[in-house]
C-alpha cells in the first residue's frame, strides 16, 4: 500500500469525527430535546471519543512511519529511531527484517510494544493485495488494542514472505521443515518457537497458519447465515480465558435535606468464557496436496469450515466443550422469555410483545437487533399489510433491513419449524453488544501423511487437521427478549 491510502484514512477518520461533531453540535442547540435526541446526543459523546482516540492514534501511526522512511541509515543498513529509549532496530521497507529481535522483544517494555505494533501495521498495510480493506481495518484494531505486543508479534512473525513460502512448501511436502530453504527455515523456526511460547497447541505438534489466511485473526464471514459476528462484541486474546466485568449499573434514588444517602452501588459480576477447541480435516490425493495453489485454497476452505460450525454454537452450542451460543444463555433466564400469546401459534402481537418486553435500556439508548431462521422471518413479513409502511422497512427486499425499526439478520441456526408441546425460541432480540465471542489467535496444521479406508489400506490421500479455540456466552441475559412459541 502506499502512503496515499495512508493518508486516506485519517481523512476519513477526520471526516467521521467532523460530522459526528456537526451532528451533536445541532443537537445541543435544542433548547427542550425529546427523550430521542437526549439519548442520540448521549450516544454521540461516545462515538465522538471513540472516532477522536481511533484518529489520533492513526496520525501518530502515519508520523512513525515516516519517520522510519525518514531515518538515517547506519553503515550496517539497518536504520534507528533516535530518541526512543532501548534501541530496536528497523530497516526500511521491511518490517520483518530482524524476527529474531521481534520473537525476543520484552513485551513489558512500553517502547518494545510500541515498536512491535508500529511494524505490525505496516505489515497489515503491506498484505493489502492479499487482505480486503475490512480484513485489514480487523487486523489493525487488534494490533492497536494489544497493550502487551503478542498479536504484534504473531503477525510479524507469521506474515512475512519467508513464512509464506515455508508455509506453502510444507503443505506440499508433507509438513517436513527439514525440507525447507534456508530462509524459509528460519522463519519457521522463529514462528513455531513464538506457537511454543504462546501454548497455541500441545504436544501434537503443527505449525501456524499465516496470519493472511488464519480464520481466527482475519474474518470472512461476508454472505453467510451466521450473523453473530457482525453484531456481537468481540474480544481476541492470546491468553487461555477471558475475564471481564460486568454489572446492571447504578440505581439512582432520591434524597431529602440532610438524609443519609441509600448504598446505591452496583453488584459487578465477572463472566468469564474459555475458548473451546474447534477442529477442521482437509483431506485430497498426493496429487492435490502437492500443487502448489494448495496452500492459497486452504485459507478460505478452513474460514467456510469455521463460520459453518461457529454459525450453529453461536446461537444453541450448550457451552460444554463448545461455546455458548445466546439462545442457549437466554433461554435459561426466565425474566429474558416472552411466551406467546396463543398456544403453538405465531401472531402478529408476539412480534410486539418481545419489542414491548425489551426494558428501555437497551432498546432506546442501547443497539438493539432481531434475529430469525428465515422460515420465521417470512412468516412475520406476511403479518404487514400495509406494504412496509407501518411494520418493515423495504417490504419488497429479499431480506428486509428492519422490523420495527430495529435490524434484522437471518440466523439459520435457530428455530425456523414450530413444533406443538415443545419449546420454539424462534425470535430474539436484544443489545448484542452483551453478547461476546471470543477468539484465541492462532490456527495450528497437522499433517497426516496416509489416509486409510475401511479396509485399512491406504487410498493415495494425505490430510491437515487444523484446530483453533473460540469461546462465547451471554454477559448480561436482561439485554435480550426471546419470543418461545409454545
């Protein structure tokens, strides 16, 4: 990428943070605001501070980049940012020189992170021919929210060209690194001692997909029934559990002159959610494995395998040995269960019901969303008879946008048949920001040399088996209604 498209980006940033500013800037000049644009300028707040924090550390990016163009070259080639501290050397134009410096870097030194993570953005921009610009806006939000440099590291070490080659020559080769270059060695080397570190696998063995085609890093989900990731809160970490903290907030209350104020504090809970391991088996003749597109195909072949799987466990996965999916969650909390009105039928007024049921939080001032099997979906498009105007937006669509103001996605994981006397959970909606996926970075390949039938003799097949880890669970159930059927 060039350092126009650089340039393009923080415009683009300034331009979202300008209009976001115009926008609250009319707001405040109401001089009595609704309830709505009270809590439209509420949310501006946040988006101004969030676009403002994303733009200044975007500008700071573009100034240490060129800096690193800017630098004088020691008669050794390598070049240095004066000023910094413990010195971590660069070189021009290549932010993979030096990996073992990058595999080796104290990721408890602040200007080590901030090294990592300056060359691990240009290495996001440079992979551009190979990423789409979602893929890569992904891939640099994970690298600037890293405080301690590991998904730095990960990318620098798994995304040069070296690794590349390493990678491609040992799906042909049948995983022998004894087999590879010189160059392609080291970089395997230095890859599989960062996977060792990180305890991204046992004693199996493997090694790491690259992170331009590693499913766990790098989102493809575009066009598929799995909408959970479009919607949800993702977290990525480098660790085996995500902990976090969570509560309902603070009760307000009134208070008469001179009373003692009441304990309003919160109650926090801590969620945490385990990834569980996920496996995919890629199995082809001697004949396929070997060619060398092989390992070009296999990255989007792994990513279909992953949202398929991940698209039924994100809604009904019972959370032992597999995530939690959220009507798995909701379901299990009374309060967050809209029955229907009528026995084993779907109405128009169990539409309504859900919505009503939603508390204000989170479906006024939250980002509140509807989920379906598309079977349910059809059935609510047939309650409006009045064309679109009063239920959906665009009717006629294949996939109407919203339903009573609030987008709707297809999840074909859930309910679509309403069966009598049993539990239907056929439509949800809530603040899917309290639904959280978690991802553990790094997909590891093994090869499997001979594939057998039957009858136990070989077929002429070799295979990979790829494993990664993903986690999910609802933390707050209140933020949702689930319609049941029943």
């Amino acid at each position: 990428m060039t350092a126009t498209k650089k340039a393009k980006k923080s415009d683009k940033l300034k331009e979202q943070l300008e209009a976001v500013r115009s926008e609250l800037l009319e707001l405040e000049e109401v001089e009595e605001p609704s309830e709505e644009q009270a809590s439209r300028a509420t949310e501006l707040l946040g988006e101004f501070d969030t676009t403002q924090q994303a733009y200044t550390e975007q500008v700071e990016h573009e100034r240490r980049v060129d800096a690193v163009r800017a630098a004088a070259l020691t008669p050794g080639g390598q070049e240095r940012t004066p000023g910094e501290g413990p010195e971590f050397l660069r070189h021009r134009g290549n932010p993979y020189e030096d990996l073992d410096r990058v595999r080796g870097a104290n990721i408890h030194d602040r200007t080590a992170v901030g090294d990592l993570r300056t060359r691990a953005l240009y290495a996001v921009e440079l992979a551009g021919e190979l990423l789409s610009e979602e893929q890569q806006e992904r891939a640099e939000k994970l690298v600037r929210a890293d405080r301690r440099g590991r998904i730095a590291q990960h990318l620098l070490l798994t995304g040069s060209d070296d690794y590349m080659r390493a990678f491609e020559s040992m799906l042909a080769n049948g995983g022998n690194p004894a087999l590879l270059e010189d160059d392609e060695q080291a970089a395997y080397k230095l890859a599989e001692s960062h996977r060792r570190a990180m305890t991204l696998t046992d004693s199996a063995g493997g090694f790491l997909v690259p992170f331009t085609l590693d499913p766990t890093i790098i989102l493809t989900n575009a066009g598929s029934a799995n909408p959970f990731r479009q919607v949800a809160t993702i977290k990525t970490i480098t660790t085996d559990t995500w902990n976090g903290v969570s509560s309902a907030g603070v009760t307000a209350s009134w208070l008469a002159e001179s009373n003692q104020v009441s304990d309003n504090s919160p109650t926090f809970a801590q969620p945490s959610i385990t990834p569980q391991k996920a496996a995919a088996w890629v199995q082809g003749s001697f004949e396929v494995l070997a060619d060398s597109g092989f390992g070009a195909e296999v990255g989007p072949l792994l990513a279909d395998a992953k949202d398929r799987l991940e698209a039924t466990a994100f809604a009904t996965g019972s959370g032992t040995g597999q995530p939690k999916g959220v009507i798995t969650a909701v379901s299990a909390v009374g309060g967050s269960v809209v029955n229907s009105a009528t026995t084993d039928t779907y109405a128009v007024a169990d539409v309504y019901a859900v919505e009503q049921a939603l508390p204000p939080r989170y479906r006024l001032t939250g980002s509140p969303s509807w989920m379906a099997n598309k079977a349910i979906i059809n059935k609510t498009r047939q309650f409006d008879t009045a064309g679109g105007s009063s239920f959906w937006a665009n009717l006629g669509m294949g996939q109407p946008e919203q339903l009573l103001g609030a987008p709707i996605y297809e999840a074909s994981a859930m309910d679509g048949v309403i069966n009598a006397g049993a539990e239907n959970y056929s439509l949800l909606l809530g603040d899917f920001r309290n639904f959280y996926i978690v991802d553990r970075v790094g997909m590891t390949m093994v090869y499997e040399p001979l594939v057998k039938g039957a009858n136990g003799r070989p077929t002429g097949e070799a295979g990979w088996f790829a494993y990664w880890r993903v986690g999910s669970d609802v933390v707050n159930a209140d933020a949702f209604r689930l319609l049941d059927i029943t």
